[in-house]
C-alpha cells in the first residue's frame, strides 16, 4: 500500500493535460485543450482537457476526472495501480508494505494477467540472449533480417524453447500460477495434466498496450511445416482483444504526434525494419484485418495516415477493403503501393529513413486517384464495369462524415472518370440516403432495454424522520438541480464561506455544510440516493484538515460515488470556482504581510509613500475579493433557490390533483385547507424570486438568530 503523503505528492505532480496528452492528440481551444474521446468512437473531438482545473471531461460520453482517474479508466487499473503507474511517470519513489496474502489473492484477474505477461515477456529475451538454442536459432533468424541488437532489446523480442514444457515449468517454479498461465494462452493443460507452451520453437514478439504493457504475444515458427501457423498469437483473453491492439503503437506514438502521421503496414517484421530505418510512425494490426477500433487508436494520435502495402495482388486488395474504414472515421487517407517484389520491411533495409520518406512523397496518393485507376484498368472500355466502378467509388465517398470533403471529392471524381457532375451528385445523395435508411431500421429493431423494475415499497418511516419528495431516481424532476448543487460540494464543499462569532465562540460555515442547511430548513433532502450519500459524507468530513472534496469523492471506494463524481465534474462549467478560492487565499497571505502597516494605521501613525500606495493596493485587492464572493454567493444562492422552487412547484401540481379528485367527491372542507395551502405555496414561490436579489441568509442558530457575518476578518 501506498502511503498518504506519498499519494499527495504523485497527485500534485501529475497534470491533466500532460497525462492525457501520452493518449490523446490535443489541439488548443481557447483556455481549454480539446481531442477525441479515446472512451467511445469520436470522429468530432468532445473530450475537453482543463488545465486550469486539472480535470478532463467528454461531452458525449461523459467520462472524465483528474489524472488519477484518467489512467484508472483508459488503462484497465486499479486506484493503487494507477498510483504506481503515475509515480513511474513523474519518478516518484515511494515503499510500500508488503501485501499480505489474503491482499495478494484480492489482487485481480487482470492484473495478474499482466503480470504473467511481463514475466513471460523477459523469460522470452532471457531465452533469446543468453540460452545457447535463443543465441543458435532465435537470435540468428533476427541478425538474419538485419536487425540491431539495440532494436532487439527496444521491442523486447524473445525466443521460445523447442522443449514442451519449459516456460510453464519456469513459472510454476516461480511461484505463477497455472490458472493465469491458461488465461494468457502462454500455456496449454490436458487432461492427463501435460502441458504444453503455445509458443515453444517460436521466435516471439511482444505486442505492447498505448500505455507500454505486454498484452499479449505474437510469434513466428522458423522450421518449415504444411501443418503448423507460420504466425500465431495469443487467444482473445479479459486482457487482449486483438481488434483493439496495434502491434508497435507503444514505441510509435510520440512519433505519429510529432509527424502529424501515421504509417500503417501489415506485419511485425514490417514495422521493426521501419523503425530501425528512422521511420518511427509505423504501427501494423495484430495478425488480423483492419478493425474500427485499430483506426480509432490512430485518429487519437492524427488525423492523416498513410497505409503501405505490397504491390502484389493480396496488398492491394487489402488496401481497398481498410480505405472506406478511414474515410468513415473521417481520417485523410493516402495509398502506397510498394514495387512489385518489395514490402516494407524489405524496403526499408535498403533504404535510409530521407530515401524511403522521400519515395512515399512522390508515390503516395489520395484513394479516389488509388480506386479509380485501380478500377479503371480492370474496367477497360466496358460500359457496365464502369457503371459499377463508379457506384463502387461513390460508396466510398458516401461514408465521409465532412460534407465540404464530399464535395471536393465528387469534383475530383468527375474529371477523372468524365461523368457529369450533377450526376455523381445524385448517386451520391440516393446512396447516402440508403445508408441513413439503413441506420434507422437498424435502430428501430434493436430491442428496446427492459423498462426499470419499480422499487419496493418500504416501511413507512417514523414520523420524526424526513421523507424525501420523490421516491423514483430515474423520473425525478430535481434531478439536475440537485446535479448543479453537487457541483458546488464536489468543487468547493471544503471551503470557508462564512466565519463569525457567535457569543465567544468562533464558528465557519462551509459551503457543503451551507447547502445542506438550506435543504434542511425546508425538508428537502436529494431524490438521487447517492446524491444524498456525497452531501452527507461531505458534511461529516469537510472538518479534517487537508480534506478536499473532489479528490476525496473521484477516489472513493465505493464505485457508484466516484462515478457519479465524474460525470458531475465539468471542466468548462460557467462559474470558475476554484478562482474565488485562491483568490482568497492569495489575498490573506499578502495580508499577513502587510500586517505592521495595517497596525500602523489603526495608530493614526503616519505612512510613507510607499506603504500608503501598498495598503491602497490591498484594499483594491479586497474589493475585488468582495466582489467575487458576492458572485459566488449569488450563483449558489440562486441555484439553491432554483431547486427549492421547483419543490414547491410540484406540491402545487400535487394540490391541484387532489383538488381535482375532491372536487368530484364534493369535499368542499377538505379543498378550503388545500386551496389554502396552496396559496401559501405560491406566496414562497414570490418570495424566492424577491431572495435573489438580497443578501445570503445563514440558517438560524440555536437562538434562532441569523448572524450577520463579516467575510473577511480584519
């Protein structure tokens, strides 16, 4: 475990933008930084980065946090996971306890999973460098394909014993156990209890996450057989799903940032050989077909890719099919088409990074001059080939989301294929018409979620207690008021808002312990429960010093809490809370500075030109202060009062009902009391409406006095 200052610190350290900046592309919008989401497909960017705030949200979505939670969602980790994960990046040392067993076996599938992988990962080299069959076999095939022993160690590229069982025995002796060995795929148990290595007589290359871990492992056999897979991998397991992998996205993305591109290949040897060439920006999918997820990965990192294939018949069917995948993403796609007899691996040991960057300039081109003289040579002067070759590009171009884009590319098309514009203009629209056709029926036969089981009815509470307005969250009316109040506990709960003196005793009142008051005095209390769960919990604990309502609820144990906290945190919200704060803090300090001359003129002591001119920017400072707390005052004043009205407006529909059902009834003493009621309930609702233009009130004392408190203490 890791220990409380230690957590502090790494949370200081850690900035939103520069953790999420490792994943995601970010382009400067205004005080913001803005991407797109890596937590769900996004072709327009709504993930908002706030670095003022620390904090990052998707708008689409709603994912978000601090940089703690960032990491614990897009990497899969545990909260103490990504607090070592963090602590790596920053070089924070820390020591921890030593888990015991019964936390050693709470310890994930997941995690453990890695950690067999990261195990298997250096027994793998180990066996490459150091085992005389790794040195013989393994290693020669590699010095063989021109590889450097530094780029060998770079991408962690090992060997696997012919013998049956010997990395399952090594980790058996190691203490790993055999179920995790199963999970991973690494090993294979039979009934008779043998196993088997999947890997054994295989050269092997590690396949990296985003973020650096060994998720799974891909390798290559080196003797010739008809009935053995020259390249396997490992299966789909809780860790790996292959659609979602890019085989050297981990050494790439730096680089594919920097370039403003991506090079795509189709195997492991292909992005090796590239990279040792200085091409860094090269990724390559993980033994199977181009997936949507694949090219989500890229378009966080650029919006422009280049995809390099064989010149053989295979690379460039295969360039066809991954094209219209792009152009949906809304990704700038170029086609190379290596000579006939080279791939990029080949290429790229014969040539210097200038040589090969320069051919791919003067060879690459966009996929409507690709597709259509690829299209156009097999079509030749057949009328019905060329019908269908244009329908075939009009498809592609049908599927880009920019509609400016559309149009330059029906030009282009036009004046390639001589085909009248206007012409191409229809098609495209009757084929666009047919895909959102498509999409609606499609939408209209999934099947509906089942409708929310209706709570059960509880026991009816004592009469002292206080009974919430509404019994049902997903229907509740107060649901984003009460959403706008926690802003105000979550961002600012622990604050000061005001301190007086009651009798001889100094009391604060903070700003979750004001909400809650306020609530109280009406009997009002959060229709959400775990709305209700924050407010109270930050309550209690907005006395401790060092508490920080935010920190305290994005990391709570209890997942519903930090979830709800996520969503509610939101990095361009209209009023800038934290600024009133440090604003406060800012102007105390300097105070505390500038106290002999505060003590000077309370004396009537006369001030030299300086200290006059510096009291006199003090003073300017604590109007402004005034003046900025006095809007927060009013925002959350107003927001209070928004929520309260919409109580009353609701027992005034309530009182309506039932004077709707008396009336048939003819209860006519029983409507006098409603109506009476009821004219009191619009009688507040005035006078909430006259509240927001005075001056906060606190809750009574225990006197029943409101106090008037001064905000700042001279």
């Amino acid at each position: 475990m890791i220990d409380q200052a230690t957590i502090d610190r790494i949370l200081n350290a850690a900035t939103i933008a520069d953790v999420v900046s490792e994943f995601v592309t970010l382009r400067r919008r205004g005080v913001n930084l803005v991407g797109l989401c890596p937590f769900h497909p996004d072709k327009t960017p709504s993930f908002y980065v706030s670095p003022a705030k620390n904090i990052c949200k998707c708008f689409s979505c709603g994912e978000g946090g601090d940089p703690l939670h960032f990491i614990m969602k897009h990497e899969q980790l545990s909260f103490q996971d990504a607090l070592r994960f963090l602590a790596k990046k920053y070089h924070i040392e820390f020591e921890e306890k030593e888990l015991t067993d019964e936390e050693k076996r709470a310890q994930g599938d997941r995690e453990s999973m890695f950690i067999v992988n990261s195990w298997a990962q250096k027994y793998f080299t180990s066996r490459l460098l150091e085992h005389e069959e790794g040195k013989t076999v393994g290693l020669a095939y590699f010095n063989e394909r021109g590889f450097r022993e530094d780029i060998i160690r770079k991408f962690q590229l090992g060997y696997s014993l012919e013998k049956r069982d010997d990395l399952c025995r090594t980790a058996l002796k190691n203490g790993y156990r055999q179920a995790f060995l199963e999970k991973t795929g690494l090993v294979s148990f039979h009934e008779d209890g043998t196993a088997h290595d999947r890997f054994r007589g295989r050269v092997i290359f590690p396949i990296h996450t985003l973020s650096g871990k060994v998720v799974a492992f891909g390798g290559r056999i080196l003797r010739k057989s008809d009935k053995t897979a020259k390249y396997i991998n490992s299966p789909e397991s809780d860790i790996y799903h292959k659609s979602n992998e890019l085989y050297g996205i981990y050494f790439a993305r730096n680089a594919i940032r920097k370039e403003d591109r991506c090079y795509l290949v189709e195997g492991y040897t292909d992005v090796i050989s590239m990279h040792q060439a200085g091409l860094e920006n090269v990724v390559a999918p993980c033994g199977t077909a181009l997936t949507q997820g694949q090219i989500r990965m890229i378009h966080r990192l650029t919006d422009n890719i280049t995809v390099l294939y064989d010149g053989d018949a295979a690379g460039i069917k295969a360039a066809i099919r991954g094209i219209d995948l792009f152009l949906e993403e809304g990704m700038n796609v170029k086609v190379l088409l290596l000579p006939d007899g080279e791939d990029p691996d080949s290429f790229a040991r014969k040539n210097s990074a200038g040589e090969f960057t320069g051919y791919i300039r003067e060879h690459e081109t966009d996929f409507i001059r690709f597709k259509a003289g690829l299209l156009l040579s097999e079509a030749g002067d057949d009328p019905i080939k060329r019908a269908s070759l244009i329908t075939d590009i009009i498809r592609s171009i049908a599927v880009i989301p920019e509609g400016i884009i559309r149009t330059e590319y029906v030009k282009e098309c036009s004046r390639m294929l001589d085909v009248r514009e206007q012409v191409l203009i229809s098609a495209l629209n009757k084929e666009r018409d047919k895909r959102h056709n498509a999409l609606r029926k499609t939408r209209q036969e999934t099947p509906a979620p089942p409708p929310a089981a209706e709570p059960e009815k509880e026991d009816s509470p004592p009469e002292e207690a206080v009974v919430p307005v509404v019994r049902k969250t997903e229907m509740s009316p107060y649901r984003a008021y009460e959403e706008t109040l926690l802003r105000y506990v979550i961002y600012s709960g622990e604050q000061i808002l005001f301190d007086y003196m009651e009798g001889e005793e100094h009391r604060l009142v903070r700003v979750a312990e004001y909400i809650r008051s306020e609530l109280q005095h009406d009997e009002i209390t959060f229709s959400v429960p775990v709305h209700q769960q924050i407010m109270e919990e930050a309550v209690i604990r907005c006395q401790e010093p060092d508490f920080t309502a935010s920190r305290h609820f994005l990391s709570h144990p209890d997942p519903e809490i930090s979830r709800t906290t996520i969503l509610l945190m939101d990095p361009v919200y209209p009023f800038h809370f934290d600024a009133v704060w440090k604003a406060r803090d800012a102007f105390v300090a300097q105070r505390e500075t500038v106290a002999p001359l505060l003590q000077k003129e309370m004396q009537d002591e006369e001030p030299t030109r300086h200290e006059m001119e510096t009291l006199q920017e003090l003073k300017e400072k604590e109007r402004e202060l005034l003046k900025q707390i006095d809007l927060f005052e009013h925002t959350l004043r107003r927001d209070l009062f928004a929520l309260k009205e919409v109580h009353i407006r609701q027992k005034i529909a309530e009182i309506k009902h039932k004077i709707k059902d008396l009336q048939q009834e003819g209860k006519i003493d029983e409507i006098i009391e409603l109506m009476k009621e009821q004219t009191h309930l619009n009688e507040l609702k005035i006078e909430l409406s006259r509240e927001l233009g005075e001056r906060i009130i606190l809750p009574p004392t225990h006197t029943g006095r409101h106090p008037q408190p001064p905000v700042i203490h001279h």
